[in-house]
C-alpha cells in the first residue's frame, strides 16, 4: 500500500494551534487533513498552558509535531475567516468579509481545486451552516457534507444549525474509509461552543469536547488506523 504521510493543521479562528508534521518524499504526494475547530481559543487548550481543563488528544498532537506559539487571522469571523485559510488571500480580495451576501469568486483558486486538479480525491465535512456550500467553499470537493436546513434558521435556535463533533467525525471516517487508498484532501470542520463539557471521573478536570470529537481514546486508533500514521 502506498505510504502515506499527513500534514495536519488544525486552526481554530482568532488564535490557533497549529501543527504539522514533516515534509514527505516527493514520490509520495502527501495526504492533507486541515481540522479547523471553530471557537476555541488556544489559552484554552492544555498544550498552551492552560490547567483547569483537559485536551489530551490536542496535547499529544501538539506534542509528536510542531506548535506553533503565534498565529493571526485577518478576520474573526467563521465563514471569511475559513475563506482566508482555503485561498491564501485577504478578504479584500474574495469579497469574503461577513456572513451575508458573500459568495466566493467562482474563479478564485483554493487548496481543493488546486489539488483537485493534481489527482487528489477530496472532502469535506461541516459542523455549522455558516460555512454552508451556498458560499462558494464547496468549490473542488468533490464530496462536501453540509445538509443543513436554512428554513430553521432562526436566531432562537441556531444550534439547530450546527451539527455535533461526534457526527462530523462520523462522516468524515466513512468517507476516509472510502478514499484512503488515494491521496486525499479532508477538511473536517467542529463547532463546539454550545456543547458542555465532562468532568473526569479520575481527575475531576473539566473535558473539553474537541477532545472527545477530534481525537478521543476511542476515536484515535480509528483515525490511526485509516491514515496509517
């Protein structure tokens, strides 16, 4: 089986950690797993110092690769700021700026149609409504799982707009299991600010949910498993 090898950046969008592991044989294209977590704010994540909740699967991703201590987002908001990560570029230039009445440039190039074009399989799956395909972010996935329901969409309950971790890594195993064979490119976006967290039996800590949906115990061998890291 071809081997593969992962860059992975997780960003989350006002301050992220970011992490990556090392550059692949140029023989072998390297698979792309961009995680982008919406919400969380990196002195809150154990790897950056934080102690009265826990994030050991963040930690430990932190730990095997490269933390970074800074990073800056051009806007704080989800759907532009989403929009700088996938182009590379300002939202002056996407006319991504809010998130209404912004569609992006159908001949604006991003990662997925980049390397959609140099034979990569790709897919995406989202956690919130705001980074719907209505947006022009579906532009070279040839898989992109939003489904959501704008009819319900009403300030009183937008959480009936997001869609839990736990189900968009579901999705996002599903597809992987599909399409590991070749390289791939999967964004799998979480939204977690309205899920509470858990408090450990052992220690008493607070759990932080992306550490329940990115990477749990049980979810890491899985995710392992597929990528063969």
């Amino acid at each position: 089986m071809r081997r593969a090898s992962l860059l992975a950046l997780l960003a989350a969008l006002v301050l992220s950690p970011v992490f990556a592991s090392a550059t692949p044989p140029a023989n072998d294209p390297p698979n792309v797993l961009l995680i982008t977590i919406d919400t969380v704010r990196a002195d809150h994540v154990g790897c950056y110092g934080y102690q009265l909740i826990e994030t050991p699967n963040l930690d430990a991703l932190a730990a095997g690769g490269a933390r970074f201590a800074n990073a800056y987002t051009p806007v704080p908001i989800t759907l532009p700021a989403h929009s700088v990560i996938l182009t590379g570029t300002y939202p002056m230039r996407t006319g991504m700026h809010d998130f209404s009445g912004n569609r992006l440039n159908a001949s604006q190039p991003t990662l997925a149609t980049l390397l959609h074009e140099r034979g990569y399989t790709t897919g995406a799956v989202m956690g919130s409504a705001v980074l719907d395909s209505r947006f022009g972010l579906n532009r070279g996935f040839d898989f992109y799982y939003d489904h959501f329901d704008f009819s319900r969409l009403d300030e009183r309950n937008i959480d009936a707009m997001m869609r839990p971790g736990n189900e968009v890594v579901n999705h996002a195993l599903s597809w992987l299991e599909v399409n590991r064979r070749k390289p791939f490119l999967l964004w799998v976006h979480l939204t977690t600010r309205t899920i509470p967290t858990t408090r450990h039996r052992r220690t008493g800590k607070n759990i932080a949910p992306i550490s329940m949906t990115v990477a749990s115990r049980s979810w890491m061998p899985r995710w392992g498993a597929l990528l063969r890291l």
